[in-house]
C-alpha cells in the first residue's frame, strides 16, 4: 500500500479542537491523509490519547527561534489592523493600565493610521519574511509534509508555520478560527495560498482587511455547528432538564456569562437579575447559568439559589487554568440541548448571538455595566462599536439592554411572546451563518484534499 501523504495542522486552543478535530473535518482528510498536529505542552499527552493513531502524530509546537523579534512584530502587526475594535481594543489596555504609558500608546495609534494605508501592510508583510525563524524546520525534514493547514490565524506559531512553507515550498491553506478575528486580532503577516472563509462577511473582511485576492478564498459555513442539524441527538425536554435537575415545565433563561475578562462587571448584572427573579416578577423561571469555558466568572456565588443550575462547560486539561479547557463530543451535544430547550439567551456581545439564530431562541444582549460607573474604553458599551459586533446587531434581531430595566423587560416580552423579533432574528441567521446545512465540515475537508493533489 502507498504511504499516505502528510498534512501538517496546528491546534492553538480547545476552539480549533471543537471547530476541526470534532467534526467531519478531521475523519474525512483521515482518509487520505496521515496528519501531524502541533499543540501546547500541557495538552501533548491529552492530544495523544484522544487523536493519536499511526497515521495521527501529535507534536509540541515548537518555541520560537527569536521570542522578542516575534513579539516586536506581534505588536506592529496587531495595531495595524485597520478596524475601529482594534482603535477600542487599543484604548482598552491604555485605560486598564491606569493611562500609564502615553508615549506607547501614542505609537500605537499612529500605527492603526498608518494601517489603513496599504502600502504600509504590504511593507509590513514584506519585513515580516525576514525574521528568520527555522522552528519548524526540524519536522519538515522527519515528516516530509505535502500539505499545511493553518486554522487559527491569530498566532505566531501559524504565521511561523506558513512562513516555513513557504520556505519548503509546500502548498498551504488558512482559516480563521472565529467569525470576529480579522476585525479584532488577525493581522495575517503571511497569507496562504488558498484561504477559508465562513461567511461572507469574513470573505469582505479578507479582502478588505488584509488585501487578500478574492479568487483565492473559498466559502464554506461553520464545520463546528454542523451538528445543530443532526436534530436525532436532541433529548426530550424532560429528559434535558432532569439531567440539570430543572424543571420541564418551567421556562428557562440561559444566561451565558461572558468571564471576568471580557465583562469584569457581569456579576453585578447577575446578581441584580437573581434577585429580580426571586421576586416572582418574570414568573415562575430558572437560570441555567454557563460560563464562558475560557474565563473565571464566579459562578459559585449564586449556586445555592433555589432556581439557578451552575453549568460551567467542557473540561479543564491543566488544573487552575481555564484557558486550557477542552469540548469533548458530550460536551458540543449538551451545548446544543442547551440551546435547543431554552426559552431565552442572556449573553454579552457574544458569537452564542450566532447560534442562537440557529434555534430561533429570542436573545437579550447586555451592554452595561452593572451598578458601576467605568469609562467607555473599558465598558462592555464599546463591544457593540466593534464591526463585527455592529453586524451582528443591525438586522433587529436582538434586543440590546443598555441598562437594568431593558434588560428585565426585554426577557419578559420574549418570556411572554417567543415570535417577537422572529423576522429579524431568521435575517440576523442568514445574514451570518452562510449555507447552514450540515456540510461545512465535508467542504473544508474537499478543499484540504483538493489541494492536498495538487
């Protein structure tokens, strides 16, 4: 028998596991294809026993040949994005740090101006070949790969990875990992050869952001929510809710908590909307409350409330570090139960806006700041002046509470009237979701075996 080819992958984090090695993705290239995933050092022997096989070889990404050159570059690269969330997103960290630093962060916004110039990008682009990195070399030479797949985007060891390549002159395809990256992270110092896009304002965010050709990107959908139509693994309501110890024939709110990092204040929300509920003013409901998996949002405090169940999802592989945090099959099939019988969503600016669409599940989205008084820059306000967060919202479909009464009255109109919004939300799914049929894992792996022949 003839040696498969071999595809090197990188795994940054548990959202590339979920959006590529648990779906169809992952099996299908299998195939015809042995691979080679690089991962963090905590999750080599996680990777090993959950993917490893004889035509599955999982590596520790290599470190960095020049750390401070990378991180030099990280910098310039990041605020050069030409978006007014990376401008937000710069401002943020000033005001975090207490205005310290006015020189650096006066160079910082002279480099967001400089990166609406292209001719700037393609400088930057162009030095950036230069840094000489030969990290990966070592693996090129063990497993002589045909084929580079990049579905991160964000990362040095992506850039790194393609960079090396490029070098090798082996064919290459990238993919972001989220539908927010190119306007609030992804520089994207060394394009691919081909490019993968979810939807179509991702495909307008390549173009238009990082001057990549149009005949180069391929529209696939999103491969982690192919699931959502395989409606034969949704549970009966009763038996959800009895696996939560809920009630079936009470509504539930799902307040998806966005973590200290994102919403340093959403405990006041939380708190202030618990003891709304206690009063028996939005009826009789439940709180099912899932944290965001990535950050810590001090769910304990309310896990002793008669009507809210703590749902802190997935796994954590490195004790005491949420970042480290794993979705297994259980895990994506829970979460889609979760949405499937919830009656409202309570989040933060937030991509389960997206999947909520899917579901057709009413969505109140929170756009202040508890009880407290902070700055804009530093206020979940300025989210909703992100790009991507700015389309999410446009069609309607979502009611922003910008303070505590709008917040309670836009989850008692839903409670009382589902429908409300249905037209908005139905155009806020199309608008985002691209062709949601179940297949953008089997697109993905067409391309990646496309390309793998060439």
């Amino acid at each position: 028998m003839d040696k498969k080819p071999t595809i090197f992958m990188t795994v940054y984090d548990g959202l590339i596991t979920k959006n590529i090695l648990r779906t169809d993705v992952f099996p299908l290239v299998r195939e015809k294809a042995a691979m080679v995933l690089f991962c963090a050092p905590d999750k080599l022997e996680y990777y090993r026993s959950e993917f490893g096989a004889d035509d599955v070889v999982v590596e520790v990404t290599p470190q960095r040949t020049y750390p401070r050159l990378e991180a030099f570059f990280w910098t310039l690269s990041f605020h050069s994005i030409p978006t007014e969330s990376v401008r937000i997103l710069t401002a943020r960290r000033y005001f975090e740090i207490k205005k310290k630093g006015a020189l650096v962060y006066f160079m910082k916004r002279v480099l967001h101006v400089l990166g609406h110039v292209k001719l700037w990008r393609m400088f930057l682009r162009g030095l950036y070949r230069l840094v000489p990195d030969r990290s990966f070399d070592a693996f090129f030479q063990i497993h002589n790969p045909t084929l580079i797949f990049t579905p991160n985007m964000v990362s040095d060891e992506d850039m790194r990875l393609l960079k090396a390549a490029k070098r090798h002159n082996v064919r290459n395809v990238g993919m972001m990992k989220s539908w927010d990256n190119l306007n609030t992270k992804a520089y994207v110092s060394v394009q691919p050869d081909v490019f993968i896009a979810q939807n179509k304002i991702v495909k307008d965010d390549m173009i238009n952001l990082i001057d990549y050709p149009e005949n180069k990107i391929e529209l696939t959908g999103f491969p982690q929510w192919d699931i959502y139509t395989h409606h034969e693994v949704l549970l009966p309501r009763v038996e959800f809710a009895r696996r939560l110890n809920l009630d079936p024939n009470k509504k539930i709110i799902l307040y998806a908590a966005a973590g200290d990092t994102l919403a340093p204040k959403d405990t006041e929300v939380m708190r202030a909307l618990f003891d709304y509920i206690a009063t028996g003013k939005l009826g009789d409901v439940q709180v099912l409350l899932r944290p965001h998996p990535k950050y810590m949002a001090h769910e304990e405090q309310f896990a002793d409330l008669p009507f809210v169940c703590v749902d802190r999802p997935g796994k954590v592989i490195t004790k005491g570090k949420y970042g480290s945090w794993e979705f297994e099959e259980a895990d994506i099939v829970h979460l889609m139960n979760s949405f499937a019988h919830t009656d409202v969503i309570v989040n933060t600016a937030s991509s389960t806006c997206i999947e909520a669409t899917m579901f057709d599940l009413p969505n109140v989205s929170i756009a202040y700041d508890g009880d407290s008084t902070v700055p804009y820059e530093i206020s979940v306000k300025s989210f909703y002046d992100f790009e991507c967060i700015k389309a999410l919202m446009e069609p309607g479909g979502i009611i922003k509470a910008n303070n505590f009464s709008e917040l309670t009255e836009g989850i008692r109109v839903f409670l009382e009237d589902p429908s409300h919004l249905q037209a908005e939300r139905k155009k806020t799914f199309e608008k985002e979701c691209y062709r949601h049929d179940g297949k953008a894992g089997e697109r993905i792996a067409h391309i990646l075996l496309r390309e793998l022949s060439q």
